[in-house]
C-alpha cells in the first residue's frame, strides 16, 4: 500500500482545505474528493475560499463513545475513515492525495490583519474565521517504518529505518523495519525515549485562514476503554465506568466539533451540563455548613479523610467547564441558531427543575435560555470559603505534627538524649585502651556519636518526616495561594 499515517505534533492540530472537503469535518468521512468538493458553500462568508482550511482531516479510524476518531489497527477497508485533528492520511490513493490537502499546524503570536483592523478573528452572525501566520508541520514518512516496505530510498533516508530481509514466521521477507527493538523498541513506542521535535526538520511558515471546531463537554461522555475492544477486561471496564461519576470538563476525549455539529449536540448535553453543576453546588453548600466537622487526611497517609481538596477541585471544575460552554454558545450561537434546552430533569439527580436561566415567557413552561454557571451564588461562594479555611487549618495541623516529629527526632533535647546513648554505646563494656583510644581523638569520637544519633532516629520517624513533605506539596499546593 502506498499509503502513509501522519501524526500531529504535540500542539500541532490537523487542517484540511475546503475546495477538497466541504464544510463539516464532523465525524464519520463519507466524501469522496473530486470536481463535486470545489464548489464553495459559502462565498460571501469565505472570501479567500481556495485558500481556506477547516480543523479536521480524514484519517482511518472509527468513532468511539467518546466521540473520538481512533484507529484500531483493522486497515482503511475494515474501519474506514473518520475526522480527527490528531492527523490524516496521505497518498495517492487517500483522501489527502494532495501535498497541501491535509496540514498539521500550530498557530504563532497573531498580529492580525491590516484589512481587518489588526484582528486575527473575525465572526459574522456566529460564524468564525481564524487569520493568521502558521507553522506547518512538514510530513514525514519515518513514524511507521512497516509503511515504507514498497518505498526502499524513502526508508533509508529516515534515520529510525532500516531495509532488509526478515524472518517472519518461517518466511523470510523483505522490507523497512525499525532499526531498534528490545528495550529501546517498548521505550519509544510508551514514549520515554527522546524524541526530536517534529524529528529533526524545521517548521514552515505559512499565513492562513481557518474555520475553528469548539470543544464540547459532556458529562455523560461514553467511556474509552483502554483495551482491546470487545476483550474480557474491555467489557469489565465498561462496567465500571457506568458507576462512575459525571465526567469532568479535562476529562473529555471527543474530536472539536464544527459550529453547526456543535449547536446541534448543545442542546443535548446543556441540560446534562446544568444538573452536574446545580447537583455539585447543592453538596457544596451542605458540606460547607458542616465544614468543620470534615475530616483532614491522617498524618501517615492511611486514610484521605473526606477529601477536602478533592470536593473544591471537582466544584470548580464542573463550573469553569459550564463557564467554557456559555463563553462558546454566546460567541456562535446567534442569529438564526436557537440554542434554548429542555429545563426539566433528564438524570438520575433528585432534582425536579434545573438551575439554568429559564424562559420566563408564556408558553414557554421549563424551557432554559441559557446556562446558569453560579458565578453569583453566595451560597456557593461562602460554602467553597468554608471549606477551604478547614483544608488550611488541616494544613496548620499537619505543619505542627510534622514539626513536632521533626524536634523528636532533630531537636535540642532530643541530640542530647541521643548523645547520651551515644557515648553510653561507646564506653560500656569496652576495653580500658578502646575507651583511652577515643579520649585521644575527640574528633573520632564526636564523628561516631553523630552516626549513632543518626541511627537511633527510627526509619519509621523518617518516613513520617517524608510523608509530611509529600504530603504539604501535593495536597495543599494547588488551593491554599490561589
């Protein structure tokens, strides 16, 4: 197969271009490029049309519950091809069959365009076009070696490759094969073998225009599993998952999604993202008039008590995910999409009618505006601020414990006990020459009551003295100087 996978660098995103994919690189790739793919969908909209991209290219692979184009090794016919913005695929034969049809690029400090006012994004009705320069990714066939089997000068010019003959299963075959294995093999393929950025080649420089995807969260998000789908421990995993909590904001999967696909799933999930919040801040609230009956985590670690830290993160995060969603529909949402939700319950929540802005007008019983992110909720805010003077007063209590361990182990007193056991380990029972030996090398002397001193503080003190450490920076850090 002539065919090459192309992997988006780490803050690289895949584009493609409108003349040979039409807008909505959304999920599951039906089109087939020709002559049909050129006229353009919206001139007015996209002035520079032949030269515009949109986020998302073909790639093989199929959509996951997640909401993510993944491949799973199956081959092109057995899977086909879906939209992601993690990389394409490239040949004569592929959808990218064109040098410039599919990039990978990251977006460098806009200045904007003159014509435009030095504005770098422009949106009409909704609609938004991204401007400006670009670094483009420059393709490379070296990250699957296997690929370059037909193509031998392509091999040996990539520095990880090697073409020769190879013993496969009594047959001997010739083809590009990785130059390393082993260890070094498992090393790079989990990623802890270094890499070169974009392998060794420089960036291209390119101005650009592109109509962006917008990331969409859903708390009821299929779950991914990590094994081989329809496995044992696939099926096992999936399972679980179902008694899990609504995911978070950072825990989403799902490709961006185009303005129009995005709209369209809003309305969907809204209602699901609104009880998440309302049923969060309802917690909060009970677990902050009791704040001080909370348990702190215990000084050795055996237990997290009620997970102080835990019950703010996941509070705030639930409400900057909403923050994120509301920013998104007022920027795209207007015009003619209509963006009201359903206000009712949809969930397992004992609510009865979301928190979210409701219509108020006549006809219109339950339904939501907008959603209501409790940015205003005092209750809220004062139930977050209770809990998190208790986590610092569990801190101020760890601190002290810590400090006091520290003393027994460091402190003034407990040197002098320590040296008194010391020169007791060193004089009794000994030798009347030992015992003048060391009288006439005092440093000698004072050098070995310190190392004993040192090992009659307890490997369990000095672990205590490490977990406070760990423990003060890890599970503090991120809440007590916000």
């Amino acid at each position: 197969s002539s065919f090459y996978a192309i992997k988006c660098a780490p803050g690289f995103q895949c584009v493609s271009k409108l003349t040979s994919f039409p807008l909505g690189h959304d999920g599951v790739y039906h089109h087939t490029p020709g002559p049909e793919a050129l006229k353009p969908t919206d001139p007015d909209r996209f002035r520079n049309w032949l030269n515009t991209y949109e986020v998302g290219c073909p790639a093989r692979g199929k959509m996951t519950p997640a909401g993510r184009c993944k491949d799973d090794g199956a081959g092109g016919d057995a899977q086909g091809y879906c939209f992601s913005a993690s990389g394409f695929e490239g040949g004569p034969k592929e959808p990218c069959s064109e040098p410039d049809d599919c990039l990978c690029v990251k977006a460098e400090a806009p200045d904007g365009r003159l014509a435009l006012g030095h504005r770098h994004l422009e949106n009409e009705n909704g609609k938004e076009m991204v401007q400006g320069n670009y670094e483009v990714q420059q393709v490379t066939k070296c990250d699957n070696c296997e690929q370059l089997s037909s193509d031998e000068k392509h091999c040996e010019e990539c520095p990880n490759c090697v073409f020769k003959g190879k013993s496969m299963a009594g047959e001997w075959i010739k083809g590009c094969w990785n130059q390393d294995g082993g260890a070094a093999l498992r090393a790079r393929l989990h990623g802890r073998a270094d890499r070169q950025h974009l392998h060794g080649l420089p960036a291209i420089h390119k101005e650009m225009e592109i109509v962006p995807h917008y990331s969409l969260w859903d708390p009821e998000q299929g779950h991914e599993p990590a094994h081989e789908e329809g496995s044992k421990e696939a099926e096992e995993e999936m399972a679980l998952a179902e008694e899990e909590p609504p995911r978070l904001p950072y825990q989403s999967k799902g490709e961006p999604l185009s303005r129009d696909a995005w709209i369209a799933a809003y309305k969907v999930v809204a209602p699901r993202v609104q009880e998440a919040l309302d049923t969060s801040v309802e917690w909060t609230v009970k677990y902050g008039e009791q704040a001080a009956k909370l348990r702190c985590q215990d000084k050795n670690g055996t237990h997290g008590g009620d997970d102080l830290p835990g019950k703010m993160e996941r509070a705030l995060s639930l409400q900057r995910g909403c923050l994120a969603m509301q920013e998104t529909a007022d920027r795209i949402a207007v015009s003619d999409a209509n963006t009201t939700f359903a206000g009712e319950n949809v969930g397992p929540s004992h609510l009865t009618r979301l928190g979210c802005i409701h219509n108020e007008r006549s006809g219109f019983p339950g339904e939501c505006l907008r959603l209501n992110c409790h940015v205003g909720d005092e209750k809220f805010r004062q139930a977050l601020h209770q809990i998190e003077k208790r986590n610092r007063d569990c801190y101020n209590v760890w601190e002290e414990t810590v400090k006091k361990e520290d003393d027994t182990c460091t402190g003034p007193q407990a040197n002098h006990k320590h040296l008194q056991q010391g020169e007791n380990a060193q004089t009794s029972g000994a030798p009347a020459a030992t015992t003048q030996a060391s009288a006439a090398a005092p440093k000698q002397v004072a050098a070995s009551i310190d190392a004993a001193t040192v090992a009659l503080c307890s490997p369990l003190d000095r672990r205590r003295c490490s977990r406070g450490r760990v423990f003060r920076r890890n599970a503090w850090r991120s809440f007590l100087f916000a």
